[in-house]
C-alpha cells in the first residue's frame, strides 16, 4: 500500500480503501478470482473492518467486486457474455461522446487531453504497462468531461470501472496509443464525423486486442509491443 497523501488523509477511509483495491484490481495485482476477506484487508490497512466493509459495497456496485454472503468477498471474473454487453454499449456511448468532444470542446480541456496521451505514449514507449494503461483511461474520461453532457457523463461514470478494467485487458501499448492519437487529431480539428467513426472502430479494435490477451494469457505466449509506432505528438 503506497504512503497516503494530504489529500487522500482528508477522504473517509472507506473511500481511500476503495480507491487503493480498485487501482489493485485494475492494475492486475489482485487477480479476478482472488478473494478479499474483511479482516486481512482490515489488518493490511491499519483499520476497522467498517470502513473495509463499505468499500467493498462500493466496489460491487462498481462491478469489480462479488460478495460471497457469510464468508468473502471475491475479484469479480468478467465472462465473456459480461463483457460482450460493455462492448455493445461503449459502441452506442463512445462515438457519441467522441463526437461531441470534437464539436464542444474548449482550448483548456483539448489540452487536458494532450497531456494524458502524452503520457500514455511516452510510458508504451518505456514499456510501462501500468502508466500506459491508467494514461489510456485517463483519455477516455477527459473525452466525456469535453462533451459537456451532464447526462452522458452521468452514464459513462456508471461504467467507469468496468471500461477501465477492458481497456487494461491488451498488450499493445503502442497500437492503442496510436489509435487515440488519431482521435486526438479529429478532436482538435472539431471533425465529429472522423471522431465518431474512429471511436466506432477503436472499440472494435480494443475488442480484438482484449481477445488476444486472453489467448496469450491462457497459451502463455508473449507478445510483443513494436517500437515503430508513430512518434509523440508534437502540437
């Protein structure tokens, strides 16, 4: 567990207990499956088993977390029919918001979005999954926040764990980082038709990518990120 900043020290300790396994689950470290018992994670934190409790109810309602009654909970494992209807509503949801971001946005959030893909491409250089990946996130809910759609933001917010928890599914860093910087380009030249049809395919893409993630995992195999992808942005 990382040392707590003065930030962090001001939130409930439900919400930093919450905030610290939802990053443990999305960065792979807790494996789906695994199980979260209220007394260890209590011990592991310095805490009551209160607050343990309450993040673990945030966490179910979040998607990642499934409670076994009377004895533990568990790292949710997404089927594939779980995973199948995320894909169908990023394929509704995102080129909406990809659209609209495009069409709304204003000079401070386009560069909000600059600066996580930025990041995202200087980390798949670096081979930082991790930071790539947390970046690539990162690029898709500053996307939301340009449409300025309280409404849109309302139900990409409801799926937020689950989307980052697909979108950490893939070994290509470089490909996905190449495939949000020509979002990014249609964004800032306001082209909502280019954004919309390039978010249509992205999700397709990251279907595929998460596919192959699996079958390397499950085979064993290694897959190699190229070095060759397109260089940093340069605005």
């Amino acid at each position: 567990m990382n040392a707590v900043t003065t930030a962090e020290e001001r939130l409930p300790e439900s919400t930093r207990i919450a905030s610290w396994l939802r990053d443990a689950i999305l960065d792979g470290e807790r494996a789906p499956g695994s199980r979260l018992i209220e007394r260890d994670l209590a011990s592991e934190f310095g805490v009551s088993r209160v607050p343990v409790r309450e993040a673990l109810k945030v966490l179910v309602a979040e998607g990642l977390v499934e409670l076994r009654p009377h004895t533990w909970a568990i790292v949710r494992e997404f089927t594939e029919a779980d995973l199948a209807d995320l894909d169908e509503v990023r394929t509704v949801l995102e080129p909406l918001a990809f659209r609209l971001a495009a069409e709304r946005h204003r000079r401070d959030g386009l560069a909000r979005l600059q600066e996580s893909l930025e990041l995202e491409q200087s980390s798949a250089l670096a081979g930082e999954g991790v930071a790539a990946r947390r970046a690539a996130a990162d690029f898709h809910e500053i996307v939301t926040d340009l449409t300025e759609n309280m409404l849109l933001g309302d139900m990409m917010r409801a799926i937020r764990s689950r989307l980052r928890w697909a979108l950490s599914q893939h070994d290509d860093l470089q490909h996905v980082s190449a495939e949000h910087v020509e979002l990014f380009d249609a964004i800032r030249l306001r082209d909502g038709d280019r954004a919309a049809e390039l978010a249509a395919a992205h999700v397709d893409s990251s279907r595929l990518e998460r596919i192959a993630h699996v079958e390397a995992q499950r085979t064993g195999a290694v897959r190699t990120t190229a070095l060759d992808g397109p260089d940093p942005i340069d605005r």
